[in-house]
C-alpha cells in the first residue's frame, strides 16, 4: 500500500491534476468548435453562411477561428451609427490583423431612420424600437441569401442564453454557435494562447460592449452583460428573438 501524500504534496498534485485538467478539457472544446466551423463553412453551407459579429469583447476568438479556416468568410458588422470610437477602432485593426476579407458594415436604412430616428435619440423613448431600426431589421436585410450563420454566443452569458444549443434553426436558417458551452476561462486561455488583441474598453472596466448609449462598465461579481441596457428589463437587443432569423 502506498504511504498517503504529505499536505503540501498532496496539494501540488491536486493543483497540476486541476491544471492537466483544464488543459485537456481546453483542447478537446477547441477541437470541437473548429471541427464544428469546418463542417459548417466547408461541407454543409460553403458560400451561403456569414458570421453575425459585434467586434465586442470576446469576437475575436470566433472570428480568429473563422479566418483559421477560410478568411473570405462574409463578417456581417451591424453599423449603428452608435458604437464607441473604440470598437470602430478595434474592428478595423482586428480585421486587418485576422486577415479577413470581407468585412460588411451593415447600416440602418436612411429613409426608416429620417423618418423615424431624426434627432438620433430614439433610444431614449424606446430602446426596442431603436434597436429595431439599428440592428434587427438591416441584419434581416443583410443576411438575404445565406442560409446560416455564426454567432459567438456562450450561455455563461446568462438570462436567455443559458440553454443555447451549438446549431439552431429558425424558419429554415441555421444559426451556429461553436462556443455555446465554453467557460469565460477557456475563453481566456484560448485568447492568451492565439495571442488575440483585447477590445479596448475590456482594459477599462468594461466587460460586455454594445452601443455607447446602452453600455456601461461592469463592477467585479456582476454578470457579464450586466452593463447592457442596465436598469431595465432589457438583455438582448432583438436580433436572436426574430422569427424570420
Ligand atoms: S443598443 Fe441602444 S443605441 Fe444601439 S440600437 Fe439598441 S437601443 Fe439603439
């Protein structure tokens, strides 16, 4: 019988057992996600699937998977005329670093904002009816003609995202989301491990970004998207609920 380990080895081990086991689970998460892009960009959807990105905190990682495997992959940016400097900034830098090449800045349309947005305030009365404008429907008109497409959704995020599904389908489109089920420290590793730039308001505080009027930063303990439209009932801003997605 082998003698039981004294505390402090007990401990070393435990912790390079807990480190081994990070590391393998890390592994076998980032095999599945690109395993899961290949398929979906490669066999099941080649030239009629877009990635869905905000050029937020955490893009980056589903977006340096993408470029992995094909760069010409269409990246639909939703334009609101509302973002901060910063992530204008960090998208254009982000692409160029990343190699993609098919970046679309995707804006409202001029006739539906003169008409319903023309002092730009329309977010202070009605923030659904904003994002309508803003986000939900030019994404509907952007993604005409693909059949799917990618979002770097996780349910760590919480409230409705808690049981997302890695491939979903609404009304005949697919919806892929190959980090669905990774933790915030997996996808920290990956980050540090592919040397990925961070957004950066993420270096001031800010652990979730979206449009400047609707973004606050977070404290520590609360949740990720804390800080998305806080201090309404308001957690996402329409484009995953719409039936014709
Ligand atoms: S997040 Fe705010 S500013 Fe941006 S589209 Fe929605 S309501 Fe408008």
């Amino acid at each position: 019988m082998l003698d039981s380990p004294a505390p402090a080895e007990l401990s070393a081990t435990t912790q390079s057992s807990r480190a081994r086991a990070v590391d393998i689970g890390g592994r076998q998460r980032r095999q599945a996600a690109l395993a899961l892009l290949r398929c979906v960009l490669t066999e099941e959807f080649p030239g009629h699937i877009a990635v869905v990105s905000s050029f937020g905190v955490e893009s980056a990682l589903i977006l340096s998977m993408v470029a992995e495997i094909d760069p010409a992959t269409p990246v639909i940016f939703l334009e609101t005329g509302k973002h901060f400097s910063e992530t204008l900034a960090y998208r254009e830098s982000l692409a160029r670093r990343l190699g993609l090449r098919d970046v679309r800045d995707i804006a409202p349309d001029a006739v539906e904002l003169a008409a319903n947005d023309p002092g730009g305030d329309l977010w202070q009365q009605s923030t659904d009816a904003c994002c309508g404008i803003r986000k939900v429907i030019p994404l509907s008109r952007a993604l005409s003609g693909f059949d799917a497409w990618i979002t770097g959704r996780k349910r760590h995020h919480g409230a409705e995202r808690v049981n997302l599904g890695l491939v979903e389908t609404t009304e005949g489109r697919f919806k892929i989301n190959p980090l669905a089920d990774w933790s915030a420290e997996e996808i920290a590793t990956e980050f540090r491990a592919r040397g990925l730039p961070f957004h950066p308001l993420a270096l001031q505080g800010y652990s979730s970004v979206g449009c400047a009027p609707c973004t606050r930063r977070t404290d520590d303990g609360e949740d990720v998207r804390a800080g998305r439209w806080a201090g309404t009932e308001k957690t996402e801003c329409g484009i995953h609920r719409a039936p014709w997605f």
